[in-house]
C-alpha cells in the first residue's frame, strides 16, 4: 500500500525510478516530529511522538516487528525485508522459534557438554594433585574436595560399585552451569554480587559476567589453569619487549607496561606452584 500511494505521487512514475531518492533522513524527521505534535496534529488525532534518538534502522526494526505481530506476519517481513532465510526474519522480529530456537537449543547444549567435560577435567586434575591458581583457587579446591569426599563415603559403604564419570559429572553439573570460559582463565559465576567485572561496570544485579572486562588476577571467582599457562606466558615476553623498547621519558606508560608484566609473571609462577606437587612426585 505504502508503495503504490509513493508511485502515484511520484512526480515521474517511470519504470526503474527510485521512489524516494536520497534525502537527509535527519531533517525529514525533524520536520515529521515537529507537524506531529503541532496543533495541526493534535486536531487530527495524532499520538504525539517522544523525545529520543531515531534512526532508519531502528524504524527498519519497528517495521519488522508491526508486521511480523500479525497473521502470517513473518513470511510477509521476510519476504518485505529481502531476507534469504526465515531465521533472520526470526530475529529481526525478536521471535525465537522455527530454525532460530533449534540453533539456539543445539548451542546451549553442546556449551553445556562442553562445561560438563572442562569441569569433570580439572576435577581429575585436583584428583592427581594438579590444583588450580588465581583468587578462586580455594573455593573450588574446597569444592572438589567436598565432591571427593562424597566419592569415597559412597565408595566405602558399597566397595563392589565402581563410580563412573556419569556419577561424577552429576554431582558437578550444578557447578558446570555457572562456568564461563575466559581468553586466559575460567569464571566461576556463584555470586554476581562478588564478580568485579560487574562492580567496575556498575552493574551488580546481572546475571552472566562480563568476560571482555574481567581482571581475572584480582576478581574472586576467577581461576588459571596449565591450559592457560601459556598465554599468560606469551603476554610477559610481549609486554617485556614493549618495555624493552621505551624511551627513557615515557614513564607514565614504562610504570603501566611494567606492573601489566609483574602480574603476568606472577600468574604464571602461581600456575607452577599450584603443580609442583605432581612434577615433585613423578621426579
């Protein structure tokens, strides 16, 4: 509808001719706003329009949803939109299902694996005396330990019953569900109200951690791992050759660089500290 009222107020409704050409869409809707909530558009009836930023996109959005909101909506959106796919209208449209929910289904499952096994790993870790380092080091040791614990009772009043890992990783799924992979550590999401990430972005009542600002060296529910050694490793050789190459009046960025390199070198020295048991034995 929309379109056929453009093409028969089109000055020159020639084949191939864009209907609305460039224009600053800005401007245009300054002038929309203002005609609206005039007196001319109270007369007419018209809901006055709010205060706020207003972009093409977001009016795209707002299209999307209208029209996907109605009887056979979404197949209409996508085919208004140009997408290819029905997902993408799905998305546009804030509606998950179809395609969209099953992708979303199969990803939530395989993380869930994925956490299941990382945990049952650094649990047979703990088990051959590999502990894990950094600020919550200790309550996941007391965890592991409470789970051996329970292990070896149920061992003991029933020594003929072999537990297997499924045993084990029912007893760690409550734990593997709020574990969130780092680029160089692992946060054990328990307590949002003692996650730093959340306290340096003011964000205390949210319900995941914000990976991309985690201190993993200082926040209290962050731990590194042998896996992990490495990158903390390459880190201290890069921030020592940005050092290296400092001149002698840029002092400001030589103390940053250099307490950056301190805390990489402590890390990783608490990495092999928190394994020396193992290596002590097998020598």
């Amino acid at each position: 509808m929309a379109g056929r009222g453009l093409e028969q107020l089109h000055e020159g409704p020639a084949e191939g001719a864009l209907l609305l050409g460039r224009f600053a869409f800005n401007i245009r809707y300054q002038w929309f706003k203002n005609w609206v909530n005039s007196d001319v558009g109270q007369r007419l009836g018209l809901a006055p329009i709010p205060d706020g930023p207003v972009n093409l996109r977001m009016l795209r959005r707002t299209l999307s949803l209208e029209m996907a909101y109605r009887p056979g909506g979404l197949l209409a959106s996508k085919i208004h939109l140009k997408h290819i796919a029905v997902a993408t209208t799905e998305g546009y449209a804030s509606r998950p299902g179809g395609a969209q929910a099953e992708l979303l289904s199969e990803v939530n499952k395989h993380e869930s694996e994925r956490n299941l096994q990382l945990v049952l790993e650094e649990f047979r870790n703990y088990q051959q005396g590999i502990l894990p380092a950094g600020p919550g080091a200790r309550g996941l040791t007391e965890f592991f330990a409470g789970i051996d614990e329970k292990l070896d009772s149920a061992a003991a009043s029933a020594p003929k019953i072999q537990r297997n890992d499924r045993d084990v990783l029912n007893l760690l799924t409550k734990r593997a569900k709020v574990l969130h992979l780092g680029p160089a550590n692992y946060c054990w999401f328990t307590d949002p109200s003692r996650a730093l990430c959340l306290k340096l972005a003011g964000t205390p009542t949210s319900d995941r951690p914000l990976i991309g600002m985690c201190d993993s060296a200082r926040c209290p529910q962050a731990t590194h791992h042998p896996g992990h050694r490495p990158v903390w490793a390459e880190h201290a050789d890069r921030t020592k050759i940005f050092i290296g190459q400092l001149g002698t009046t840029r002092k400001s960025e030589r103390t940053r660089l250099q307490a950056d390199f301190d805390r990489a070198l402590r890390v990783v020295a608490e990495i092999d500290a928190a394994s020396a048991t193992t290596d002590e034995e097998s020598a």
